[in-house]
C-alpha cells in the first residue's frame, strides 16, 4: 500500500478567511511521518509567509485547483490533535461562528520541545490495568445516557476526612467508568474545586488513572498529561472548563460540576461554555454524560423538559434551612440568627456568607478603630464585638483558605470562596441577600440560589442555615430545596418573554454599516432583534432566534465575518476601523 501523499491541513490563524483546510503535497522524505494530528509548518501565498497548523487527513488525491505547494517542516512527529477533538473543535467553532483554530489553542497545549524529547525517548507509562480498578459504588453511566441529578447537599465522611458530597460523587462515578474500561472526563469551574476533586480522587481506587489536564499547571507539566491522555485507557481526565476538549481514547463518560458556575463561561472567541461543548462531544461520541450540581439552572431544566437530559432523584437529607426576616435590631443580623451563632459556637465554626467581607473592616477591628461605612464592615466590626476571643477569618478572592480546622471561629466569606470545615459547619449565616438579588441580570435568581445552596451544603448534619431577609419564591425553594421547580416555573416564565434558554441569542458590535447589514442578513434568516443601538465601536444589536434556526444563521455571520476580514485596510498612518465582531450566546447580553 503506497503512502499518502496530500495533507489536509488546519492554519493556525484567527482569521474567518482562513478557516478551511488547506492541501499541501507531503514530501517523499516525510512521508509516513507525516500523520493526522501532527504540527507542520506550511507556505502561504502571501509574501513568501508561513503558518503553523495540525495535518487532519491525508489521501492521495486533492481537488484543490492548481498546483499544491509542498509542506515546509514537519515540526514534531508526535501526533497531539486527536480526530475525536478536530471534529469537536470544527462543531464548536461551526455553531459560535468562530475559527477552528481558536477552539485548537484552547484544546492543545502549546508544544513543549523537551518534554516530547523525553516522550520519544522513554515511551509512554504502562497502561492502568482495570483489573487493578475496584468498582466503585454508583453505575458506571457508560451506556450513553444524558443525567442531571442534585448533589449531596452536605460533607460526607471518606477514609477519616470529611470532603464534599459532590466530590465524592463525582470521584465514585468517575471510578466506576473506568473500572468499566472506559476513559472519562470531569470538568469543574475552577482551581479550588479541582484540588478538592484531585484529593478525593487521589485517596480512591482509581488514583493511578487520573491525569490532570488544567492551565494552570506548569507548561511542561501540563503537556506530559496532555500526551499521557493521547495513548489507551482507562484515563480519568480532570481539569476546568477546557477539559471537556481533552483527548480521550474510548470516552465512557463527560461529568460536570455545577455548569451555571460563571467560571464555565469561555472568554475565548468563540465563547463556548463547558455545558455546551461537553453537549456536542456527548452526541458526537455517544459518551455517558452528568451533569451535576446543588442547584438547577432553567437551562438544563429546558434540556429535561425537552427529553434530552433524564432527571435523578432528590438528594436526601436536605440542609435546615431557616427564613429569617429581618428585624428592629440595628444590626444587619437579626436576634434569631445571632442566638443561633452563640450556640453554634459552643461546638465549632460558623460561617457567614456576604457580598463583600472588606479586608479594610478587620484591620479597623484589631487596631480598635471605627469600621468603615460599609456593610461588610460593620458585619465584621458586630461579630467581633459580639464574640469576644473568637477569631474572625476572612475568605475572599485575595484571601483563599480550602479548609480551616474544627475550631470555634467565624469565616466571613464572600460567596464561592468559602471554605470547608471538617464535619461540616456548626452554623450557617447567609447575609446580604436583598442585594445579591438586586444585581441586574437575567441569571440572578438562579445564580443567588447556586450560592446560597453551595454554602449550605457546607453545614454539619442538623446545623442551621439562616437566609436572612428574602422572601418569595425564591427563598421558598431554598428552605425546601426543590429547585427543578423553581427553575420550570422561571423557564415558564421565560417561555412567555421568548427570553432565554427558551431562545438562542446573538450579539453584534461593529462599523454601523457591517452591523445593519449583518442584521438585515439574519433577520430575513428567521432572528427578531431584541436590541440595537449605539456602541463605542459603532453600533450593537442583539437578536433572538429559534433553536433550530441557529446552523442556518451562524453561517450567515460567518459569511459576514469572512468578507469583513478581506476588506481593504486603511494604510497608516490611519488607525484602522473598529472590526465586525460575533459572539452567540453571549452570557449577559443586555
């Protein structure tokens, strides 16, 4: 059988008009080498340039027109881009309107010369053996189905530690895949939920499969795990959002933690949050998939609604939940709340959640100062006047603590940095919720719920959670944690408004004259605008349009998108003009 001789090959460049793939003729001294998922280096037909870009087939044949240009360098013969993540990346790219190539940068690691050096020299490790696997408890959700379920809402005891029942969650249904034979993904929202996960997974029977796939590793480091995850399974790859675009030989099952988390949400062009990428590798490879989370936001309640995801069963037991309306105190914390911490106390720590802790408010408490006008800080000041000799720990985005000991202290914590007290919290105080709910956004009562939710599942068994000052529907579905029907009655809600995850959004920014334009284009294609008026780049529009019509209108921008990157350009010194910019979905549109 005679080698290929023509590459298809991917450019990396972040041009729309470069976005296909490009024929180029293998030389005889490549051929062989030269292998789907290989870096080369090609010619370009502008001023004697070059590009980097992957090889995603070969043949014997091109209709390209024309003589084809042959390849310049083969720059690695590892092959790193797997065809199970090209095809991933181009549906990615198809249904945002991007570029293949911006999805390939968040996908691949940047090639890390040394370490494949050492790859070549050295050979990939020995394979897990799944013998060497104990089934964990759970199912091993291998046989393609789509699940939503509501995690654990309270600490769980795992080998003399107390962890996150989501955690232990995830970790189990994780071992059990790979106990099957199959790789699996898990994706979580950011780095302190990945070492949590990383730790349980570490302490159980699948500790030797885990590979951690996460920017925020090292270079070296992370492109050794991106190789490992390149050879066979079982593998379970664990990283944020751009796990879900991790090579996966045999991929058994896609997890995900708490995909509303805005850490999900890609601020790379094209913008695909995890939910959605972790959707489409599901239908592409018929993977297992989970998603998981305390709360449930109205877009996966639409998923379950429209049969495409099943529905687990309720979490048992609940948190206590208590309503606490505000009373004639002066303080921001009401009588009952403030006996409830006293006793608390006595046992062990108590956490109280706020918008904002404010460094500036504990170090006025320790000097003996007046603490500053703000919430936070007169919250702080009360506590440590009220609790003499009780520490007083902040955590907040400058302030990161994972986990504090059993002692009796007060964490005031912003949400999302609150940390884990072994057995659980004696006490949990959920503060400034009037103005959390206060925030102008379309997500702001589920998001309220997701953190409030993920506080109180901090809390010890039978300790209270006080929500102090909110009433409604909202607070209602916290106290008796039935949130799938909080989120049907919002998805109604929006059903009624054609707001979204009833509807797909599309925002445009640009030179006025591109923006009417493409808006007239997509309008005639089925989208209504919903917004459109000045912007400092020129104009904004914001259309709404069907699920069904969204392949039909991302090739529109797309075509737009690519004409406005071949118009001619003002030579300097004259600035060049504010360009026509596409972002589907975008997640606050308004």
């Amino acid at each position: 059988m005679s080698e290929a001789s023509i590459a298809n090959v991917v450019l990396d460049s972040p041009l729309p008009r470069l976005d296909h793939l490009f024929d180029y003729r293998i030389p005889e001294r490549m051929r062989g080498e030269v292998v789907p998922g290989v870096r080369v280096k090609v010619p370009l037909r502008v001023a004697g340039r070059s590009a980097d870009g992957f090889v995603v087939g070969v043949s014997d044949t091109s209709e390209a027109p024309g003589e084809l240009s042959e390849i310049d360098k083969l720059v690695s013969p590892m092959p790193v881009l797997a065809p199970d993540v090209w095809r991933l990346a181009r549906a990615v790219a198809d249904r945002g309107a991007g570029v293949a190539s911006d999805v390939l940068r968040i996908a691949v690691p940047k090639r890390q010369a040394r370490v494949e050096q050492r790859w070549l020299k050295d050979g990939p490790p020995d394979p897990v053996p799944v013998d060497a696997l104990r089934l964990a408890a759970g199912d091993a959700l291998v046989d393609g189905r789509r699940l939503t379920a509501l995690a654990t809402p309270h600490p769980v005891d795992r080998d003399g530690r107390t962890v996150g029942g989501w955690a232990a969650e995830l970790a189990d249904t994780a071992a059990s895949v790979a106990a099957a034979g199959r790789s699996v993904i898990v994706a979580v929202p950011d780095r302190r939920d990945l070492d949590h996960l990383a730790s349980v997974l570490a302490a159980g029977p699948a500790a030797d499969a885990v590979l951690r796939l996460d920017a925020s590793l090292p270079a070296a480091e992370r492109y050794r795990a991106h190789l490992a995850a390149l050879t066979p399974g079982p593998h379970v790859l664990i990283g944020a959002r751009s796990a879900v675009y991790a090579p996966a030989p045999d991929l058994g099952a896609i997890l995900v933690w708490d995909e509303a988390d805005a850490f999900h949400q890609e601020p790379l062009a094209p913008y695909a949050a995890t939910r959605d990428v972790a959707l489409l590798r599901q239908e592409q490879s018929g993977a297992g998939l989970l998603l998981l989370a305390h709360t449930r936001s109205t877009t996966v309640q639409r998923l379950v609604q429209v049969g495409w995801l099943t529905d687990g069963p309720p979490p048992r037991p609940r948190p206590d939940v208590v309503l606490t309306p505000d009373d004639d105190r002066p303080s921001r914390i009401p009588s009952a709340a403030w006996r409830a911490l006293r006793q608390a106390l006595t046992a062990g720590p108590v956490l109280v959640q706020v918008a904002r802790p404010g460094e500036a408010a504990l170090r006025a408490l320790s000097a003996g100062d007046a603490p500053p006008p703000i919430d936070a800080g007169r919250t702080a000041h009360e506590l440590g006047r009220a609790f003499p000799g009780v520490p007083v720990l902040i955590a907040d985005g400058e302030h990161v603590h994972d986990e504090i000991d059993r002692s009796p202290r007060i964490v005031v914590s912003t949400r999302g940095a609150e940390p884990r007290a072994p057995g659980g919290y004696r006490a949990v105080l959920l503060l400034d919720g009037r103005r959390m709910l206060a925030r102008e956004s379309l997500w702001v009562a589920e998001d309220c719920l997701r953190w409030w939710a993920a506080a109180a599942a901090l809390a010890g068994p039978d300790a209270p959670v006080h929500l102090v000052g909110v009433s409604g529907d909202v607070a209602t579905a916290l106290a008796t944690w039935r949130f799938p029907e909080f989120a049907a009655r919002q998805l109604a809600d929006r059903r009624t408004l054609r707001f979204p995850p009833v509807v797909r959004l599309v925002a445009v920014t640009g030179p006025a004259t591109a923006v009417q334009g493409l808006v007239e284009e997509l309008e005639a294609a089925g989208a209504e605008v919903l917004l459109h008026g000045a912007d400092p780049t020129g104009r904004r529009a914001v259309l709404r349009f069907d699920y069904g019509a969204g392949p039909r209108l991302a090739a529109i921008a797309k075509a737009a998108l690519v004409k406005a990157g071949s118009a001619r350009r003002p030579k300097p010194p004259a600035p060049p003009p504010p360009s026509l910019r596409v972002r589907f979905d975008p997640h606050e549109p308004l």
